[in-house]
C-alpha cells in the first residue's frame, strides 16, 4: 500500500498550481489519509485531446502519491457545454451520440489510470447518472437556492460571454449550477473532497465548495493549473491541422509523437515538469542535458517517447520511434512490421505487382514521385532515389531489391518525398 503523501510541494514545484483553496489545510489533509479527488471531462468528441491530456497525467500523478482520482465522464453536463474559454455556445449533442462519446472516452481513461482494486483505485462515473433522475423543480430547491446569481455573474467567461452581442443562453448559464452539484454528489456518495481543473474551471469549483458546505455541512478542497500555452501565446494541442486527439484512428501514434518532438526549446522544460510523471530530480538532469546539447533534443524525445507510451502503449511508441527513423534517412531494411503498418498510414502506397518493378521509370511516374519519364531520369541520375535503402542508378531492376517484410519497397527522393509500394494481392 502506498502511504498518502503531501502532492501541494510536487504540484507548486512543477508550475501546477494556479488557484487553490487553503494550501496549509490541504497539506494537512493529504497526509492524513488517501484523499478523493475527481476531474471531470465532458464528451463533445468520440475522442479526448491532449488539452484534456494533463487533466489525465495530474490524476495519474495523484494517484502515485497515494491518492484516489475519480474521472468524471459528463454524460449530462455535455449536453449543456461549459461556456468557460469559449466565445460563442457549443451545438447540442443527442444522448446516442453523447453515450458513444462517453465510451470512447472512458477506454482512453483506463488507459492511463489504475483501475485494479486498492486504496488508490481509479473510478469512473457519468454524471447522466445521477442527473437525469432529478426534476426541474428538486434541481432549483436543492441546488439553485444556494448559489447566487451575483456569484454566477462574476465568473469571467460569463462576464465576457454577455458583453458579446450574441450573448449567453440560459442554458449554458446554468452549468455551473449542474458541475457544482456533481461535486456535491460525488462528496456524498463517493467520498470526493477535492476537485481539479484548469484555471478557467475556478468559479465552478469553488460554487461546488460552497454548495457542500451549505448541503452536507463538510468542507471541500479546490485546485487548478495554469491553462497551458506556448511562449508564443498559442493554445497548447492546436496545430495548423486542428487538435492532437488520443485515438489513434484520429492522430496516429506517429503525428502523436511527432508534435511534441516540434516543440520548441523556450517551451519544452515547462511542458516536461507538468506532463512528465518521472521525479523531478530526473526531469532536471534531462533539461540540463537539453542545454548542454540542444541539437539532440533529447528532452523532447523524452516527453515524446513517454506520452506516446502512457497514450498508445510502448509498441506503438517504439514503432512511432522507429518510424521516425525512417522517414527522417535511417535504412528501412531493419524496421519491424508494426514500423512498416505505421509508415504506411503516413505516406502514400501505390499497390501494384513485382512486374512493374522491371520499370525503375515507370514506378517513379506512377507513385508521382515524378511528373514524367524525362523527370523522373533526372532524378535517377542526380542519386536521389532510394529502394529500401539502396541508391538506385539506370540499371536499377526494382524487382530484385528484397521487399520489406516481403510485401514492400519503400521509395525516397531526395530527403523528404516517400512513397511506399505495396505488392502484397498481386
């Protein structure tokens, strides 16, 4: 059994802390006994993404020193959207597609928390549960006459939201009333006393604080972590591309990896304190080694190999690794299968036969590695095609290079263009 132990130093020494209740108390509690301490995630999309991600990484990381993280999927507040860091309301969600959401979102969970029966164990819970069984008239008399609506009105996202000339609908005004009293439920069924969240979640959670001590009569605890952005002022898990998802089938394992490898030097301590679960002994060797040599990246090679592992597994992120490699001039003749599965969702593939391969000329036209045959003779003869690793030259036959993994012959002009021939049902 892992004795409790106090997170507050952990979390203020990591840039974890942006807003929290009494600092002293809450110390003096979490060396008590193993505190219950949920965050929540609402399923606006069949996937979470790495700006959900440190919520997850947080919870994990409580649960290390002991803790017991309650992972709260929002089955019933989805389908009203927080209006918090948002300019304008979300689209309304139907419950087959709020409950497909909340599925998909509780497997990416299990993934990095312990579910295993103990004292730290891991739960989940959808607040739809308990929600959709109280009336209209039980939710005003037992949770809206306890929290004002001068209270409701400071919160800054509302502040913001009714200056705009679009306004704020009542129903995203009244989330704060159903998050507040998901935290009093779960103080009363699940032994919760403490909630998390980023810092734009501070007037939800102290309303839930309140709403506990004036229905259960206990005090709560509340934290919350500085909403993560780059030096450059730019949302951190936003790309050109649009968001950094943790399903494989909506960000590969590889795209996954490679967006924290591009992070950039000014960015990557800040985001190995806060997102690495290795001590913090160990993240500062790493940091110091980034500064000594930062040509190699080594730190972030070392986040981007650790959350590909928590998010994907370590054969996707060894493979996501090797891939890499590849893609970037290693020989592919020693990639594994799952190497090659991985790199054939990131470049083009051609199917054809090994007959084809005869015309070295025609392979390069028909993958548009070149527009003509002209182009493509060009190419051959300034040494900037690889097959599977071997420079090819006009007497090239493609067809006796080895395939890899006896299906493929992966195609390289000059230093970036890949092109993957796929012979496999010919």
């Amino acid at each position: 059994m892992t004795s409790p132990q106090d997170f507050v130093q952990e979390f203020a020494a990591r840039g974890l802390i942006h807003d929290s209740t009494d600092r002293a108390a809450l110390t003096a509690r979490a060396t008590q006994s193993s505190l219950g301490i949920y965050v929540g995630f609402d399923p606006t999309a069949d996937s979470l993404h790495i700006g959900h991600l440190l919520g997850q990484i947080t919870l994990r990381r409580l649960q290390l020193l002991g803790h017991r993280p309650i992972t709260l999927a929002g089955g019933a507040t989805g389908m009203v959207g927080d209006p918090s860091g948002r300019s304008e309301e979300r689209n309304l969600l139907d419950a087959e597609t709020l409950q497909n959401n909340v599925q998909n979102i509780k497997k990416q969970l299990e993934r990095i928390l312990d579910f295993e029966k103990g004292p730290t164990q891991a739960t989940l819970v959808d607040n739809a549960d308990w929600t959709r069984k109280i009336s209209m008239l039980d939710f005003l008399r037992d949770v809206g006459k306890h929290i004002t609506v001068n209270q409701m009105l400071a919160k800054d996202s509302v502040k913001s939201r009714i200056a705009d000339a679009n306004g704020l609908s009542f129903t995203e005004f009244s989330y704060m009333l159903l998050q507040a009293n998901d935290f009093r439920h779960l103080a009363e069924h699940n032994n919760c006393e403490m909630q998390m969240g980023g810092s734009d979640q501070w007037g939800n959670i102290t309303a839930g604080i309140d709403l506990i001590r004036k229905r259960l009569s206990k005090s709560a605890f509340g934290l919350t972590w500085p909403l993560v952005t780059r030096a450059d002022g730019t949302k951190f898990g936003k790309t050109a591309d649009g968001a950094i998802w943790l399903d494989a089938s909506r960000t590969s394992p590889y795209q996954f990896r490679q967006y924290f490898i591009q992070i950039a030097d000014t960015d990557i301590e800040k985001m190995l304190m806060q997102f690495s679960l290795r001590p913090l002994e160990v993240v500062k060797e790493i940091v110091a080694e980034q500064v000594l040599r930062p040509d190699t990246r080594i730190a972030q090679r070392s986040l981007a190999r650790e959350l590909t592992a928590l998010v994907h597994g370590d054969a996707a992120a060894e493979a996501a690794e090797d891939a890499a490699a590849v893609l970037f001039g290693a020989n592919p003749t020693s990639a594994s299968l799952a190497t090659l599965q991985l790199i054939a969702s990131e470049v083009p593939v051609t199917q054809m036969g090994v007959a084809a391969l005869g015309d070295a000329i025609g392979v390069l036209v028909q993958t548009n590695l070149a527009a003509s045959n002209t182009e493509a003779r060009r190419f051959i003869s300034q040494k900037s095609v690889r097959a599977n690793g071997e420079q090819v030259d006009e007497q090239t036959n493609l067809s006796r290079i080895p395939l890899l993994h006896g299906r493929w012959l992966l195609l390289r002009k000059g230093k970036t263009s890949y092109h993957l021939v796929d012979i496999a049902g010919y």
